[in-house]
C-alpha cells in the first residue's frame, strides 16, 4: 500500500510517498541502502536498539535519524545526522512529535510512526523537497523499527538522501 502525503506543510517536504520495502534494490543511493541491508541481516527477528552501534555506520551517520516511541501517538526525536537537518530545515533533535501537534508536519508523522509500530516493517519514502529555493529535489528515505530491551518497537532509525 502506497500512502501519499501532499498537505502544505512548514517544513522543507512538499509531496511524500511511503510504500512497503519490496528488497534492498528499491533503494537508489548508498546510505538509505546501507542501512535498509543492516536492518535486514536480523530478518526474521528485528534488531534491538542494544544492537545498533553507529560506529558500524560512521560513513552514514550524517544521513542517519533515531527516533524514540514513547506511548502511543507521542515520539521523541533522539538523533539527527547533518543531511538530515539539511534536508528537514532545522535540527529535530529533542523534539517531541505527538499526533496533538500544531503542526500538522508531526501530527502526519506521529500517525505515520503508530502505523509503522503497528506493522513492523520498514518503509520507504519518496518524494519532493523545497530546499535552497529548489522546488523540484526529490529525496528517499527508509523507516526501520527497532526493538527495544523488551522485543516491542520502541525506535525507529531512519536514513535519509537526496537524488542527483
């Protein structure tokens, strides 16, 4: 199932698609790859937070984001490599992203994270950014949950690239 988002929004996002990830080769750059192909050397279990060292990831750490599950519809932003401020507009880190929101950029995003807890699958994301007075740079990202100590999702680390 493909989910499109084409609200008006004050972050750099204009159009978003997020679809299931079908194998590593859906990916078109490296560090969204990268990470996707980690994610799913755990298959059939998920990998635990315990289990994600960044230091094995260094070279795609500036496109990394981990994001914390805190309770239903409420998440809290932990971690946001410099590609991923970039590509976002401002550093997210610290910020609580609930489905009460007043943006409506983090209440889509709340919503979305319930549905990936839910189903325990990483996604991919697609689409458009305005950035730099660009309206037309498309960018991919991919969502993986995470488990915590006690085998439920409580993360999802993410990667994030633009398209050349």
């Amino acid at each position: 199932m493909t989910i499109f988002e084409h609200a008006r929004r004050s972050d750099n996002f204009q159009k978003i698609a997020r679809v299931s990830v079908e194998c590593g080769e859906d990916f078109k750059t490296e560090p969204v790859r990268s990470l996707y192909d980690w994610w799913r050397t755990y298959a059939p279990t998920l990998p635990r937070y315990a289990d994600f060292d960044i230091a094995n990831h260094w070279d795609i750490s500036p496109h990394l984001y981990v994001i914390q599950y805190l309770e239903p519809g409420k998440y809290l932003y932990r971690l946001n490599g410099e590609h991923v401020v970039e590509a976002v507009g401002i550093s997210k880190r610290g910020h609580e992203i609930t489905i009460k929101d007043s943006l409506l950029e983090n209440r889509l995003l709340a919503s979305y994270l319930d549905l990936l807890r839910e189903e325990g699958t990483c996604k991919r994301c697609y689409g458009t950014l305005a950035l730099l007075g660009k309206s037309h740079l498309q960018f991919e990202s991919v969502d993986c949950p995470i488990a915590g100590d006690n085998g439920q999702i409580a993360f999802i680390i993410g990667a994030i690239s633009t398209l050349t």
